[in-house]
C-alpha cells in the first residue's frame, strides 16, 4: 500500500501537466503544488505557496486576469468542474499560452477546493495564428483538424463558417460549431463519410496530400 501511494504522489508530482491545488475559501491561495508546475513555470514550491494571497494569480496575464479571476469565483459557487484558456508568465519573462481545467469538490468541514491541471497550448495558439494569416488572405473556406479515427478540428476560418451556415449561439440552445468542431463526420453527409474516412487513412498512413471533391453538409440541412 505505501507503495502504491507513493506511486500515486510521484504521477501527481511529475506525470499530471501543471498540477495544484486551490484552497477556494477566502482568501484564495494555492495549498499545493506539483514538481511538475514549477518546472512549466519556472517557480519554486515556495514562490507560489502563500496561505496570505493568490501568488498564482500574479503570473497571469494582467489582459487575461478579470477572465481568470471570474474563473475561479464561479468554482466556489458549487461542485463542478470548469476550463479556462489565459497567459501564465514563467520566472523568465516569457508567457505561455494554458487552457487551465479546474474540478472544485466540497470537503467534510464545508470549505471548497479545487484541483487543478495545466495544458500548455502555446503552440496550438502559434500555429492557429498561422492559419488566422491565411484567413486573411486567401478568400476561401479552410479548416485544420486531426487524423485520428474521430478527427476533431483545432481552426476553422470565417469563410467556412460562413459556408456551411453556422446559426448564432442563443441561450440555452446547442453550439453546433463546437459539435462540429468535436466530430468532424457531422459536415460530412453519409454517403461520403466512407470516402473521407479512406482519405485520411491515406493521408495519415503515407503522410502523401490528397485531393478530392466531396459534399459537405450545412448546418442547414442543405
């Protein structure tokens, strides 16, 4: 058994990407920290450990901290789990672009926590400004998306928005572009779900382009 916990501390501290802890009562401050976000940071145990104040909420972004502030008021609220996207700026001066997923849980004396873990998306965010250059510039409907079995789209530009007519979002009705965006297949009418499908086996397996024609379904139905 000790083992065994002590292989699970090890994965926190090491394996789980910017892993802490929030004390969610006021005042809000970090009451762990993982090996592995001080190494994503650049900070020590002791610089970002203060049961005073939020030393964490200083890295952020000061463009992206009224987000982030919101962020962490609306997990005391209640049980649930939350994800924000901001800039975390590291002990050397440069900042990271994290999409921070958040699950707050209530303990047996009533206060609120929250566990925390960091994906650093900076790359994510580099490329897609990429692809936002081509938006720009070439008039026509692009998208970037996987080549996994389900692919899932990680940019899509405002002309290919607007070709396959993506509603506006109202309260309480569905995002279909983040439906879209989490199975590509759902823009793609049946008959030729099998013909993309093989196309990007193709493409995934030989890493060679491929080019077609195929049909595209609009949220329309048309």
């Amino acid at each position: 058994m000790k083992n065994r916990l002590q292989s699970m501390e090890d994965i926190l501290e090491r394996n789980i990407s910017g892993f802490h802890e929030y004390s969610l009562s006021e005042p809000v401050h970090l009451n762990y920290v993982s090996q592995n976000l001080c190494d994503m940071t650049g900070y020590t145990v002791d610089e970002l450990l203060d049961e005073q104040k939020d030393n964490y909420a200083l890295l952020v972004h000061p463009v992206d901290r009224e987000a982030y502030l919101e962020f962490i008021h609306n997990l005391k609220s209640q049980e649930q789990t939350l994800t924000c996207k901001y800039r975390l700026m590291k002990k050397e001066g440069v900042f990271v672009y994290v999409s921070d997923t958040v699950t707050s849980r209530k303990l047996a004396d009533g206060s609120m926590v929250g566990d925390s873990v960091l994906t650093d998306i900076t790359d994510i965010i580099n490329e897609n400004s990429n692809l936002q250059f081509l938006n720009e510039t070439i008039p026509c409907g692009f998208i970037r998306y996987s080549c996994q079995k389900q692919p899932k789209i990680s940019y899509i530009n405002r002309q290919m928005m607007a070709l396959l007519r993506f509603p506006q979002v109202r309260e309480g009705e569905l995002d279909y572009l983040e439906l879209y965006k989490e199975d590509i297949f759902l823009m793609i009418p049946m008959q030729e779900r099998h013909k993309f499908a093989k196309s990007l086996k193709q493409v995934y397996s030989s890493s060679t382009p491929v080019a077609g024609e195929m049909t595209l379904l609009r949220c329309d139905g048309t």
